[in-house]
C-alpha cells in the first residue's frame, strides 16, 4: 500500500473509522515488527510492536497528515525502541533459558552444518552501531527511502547516506573476517 493511501487510513482513524484503523495497523504492522526487531531483539518484538501502536492511536488526534503516516509510524516506532533499550541499561538483567541457547550458539565453530550465513548476518547487525543498523534496517530490509529514513530518524539525508554506506563497509568487514563491527580486530 502506497504512503498516500496509508496516510488517508490514519486521518480516517483519527476521524473514528474503526475499519480505517484495522486497515492501517495490517498494512503497517509487519514495516513496525521487523524495525522494532531489528533494533532491539526478537523476543520483544511483538511487545513492542503493540507498544508502538497503543502510542501512535494516543498520538492519533494530534497527525495533521503533513508527512507520511509511514514515516509519521516508524519515528514511532524509534522512540519505543529508544525508550526500551534506555530501560533495559537500568536494570541489571537475570540470565534465561534464551542467554544459554544464544551463547551455545555463538560458540559454536563456523561451517558446522545447521550455521547458516543469516545467523552471522543477524549477529553483525546486532554489533553495528545504533545510529547505522537504524538506518541501514529502514532503508535495506524495510525498503524506505533515504528520505523517508531521514524524517523518520529525524536527520539529514547525507547523514542517513553516510550511516548506510558506512554499515555496509562494517557488515561487509565483519561478514569477511568473522569479527563483530565496531570492534577492532588486532593488527
């Protein structure tokens, strides 16, 4: 669904239509999870997602529909996901279930069968800076344009253009030598 339509189904929702509002969070859910999911973790996706939903409908009445409802959504989004991890660094986390299989897996040796190269793909998203696994999940796997990227992360688009290529020269170092962006390898 194009940014047009999303943004009269918002207005709708705003104006009460109920069906225009259903219409917008299935159109948009799947754009807020993979975001959230890409710049939290996986297990708090989903509540996030519904986070940045009961947000966006609060927030609702004050969208005048100046720029996109996708854009308007996925800022969002960011701040939830901002928020999330600013209360996560507060409080000291109790190991679980999923640290244990995480670690096992990352100690496992490259190559064995069942390692797939989307697992070292998703581990050196996580290492990559915030600023540019932002803007290179908006624009790379959620499609948006470096403008749309721009408003949404509420920053110039050279900026955006920078963090991208620069993800990519660090994901493309990490992929080739196996070590996590943003830390230095020796020699």
């Amino acid at each position: 669904m194009d940014d047009q339509q999303l943004t009269r189904y918002a207005i709708a929702a705003k104006q009460g239509d109920r069906e225009a509002a259903a219409t917008f969070v299935r159109a948009t859910q799947r754009q807020v999870w993979q975001l959230l999911r890409h710049l939290t973790d996986a297990r708090s996706g989903e509540d996030l997602t519904q986070e940045c939903y009961l947000r966006a409908f609060s927030a609702l009445p004050s969208f005048r529909g100046d720029s996109s409802a996708r854009t308007w959504l996925l800022a969002i989004a960011r701040r939830v996901a901002a928020d999330h991890l600013r209360r996560r660094r507060r409080r000291p986390r109790v190991a679980d279930h999923e640290d244990w299989v995480g670690a096992a897996d990352r100690a496992q040796p490259r190559g064995l069968p069942g390692m797939t190269d989307n697992y070292a793909l998703r581990t050196a998203l996580d290492e990559l800076d915030p600023a540019r696994r932002e803007a290179f999940v908006l624009t790379q796997v959620l499609g948006l344009s470096y403008e749309e990227t721009a408003g949404v992360c509420g920053c110039r688009i050279g900026t955006v253009r920078s963090r991208v290529s620069r993800a990519r020269t660090d994901l493309a170092d990490a992929l080739r030598t196996e070590t996590p962006p943003g830390r230095a390898s020796p020699g």
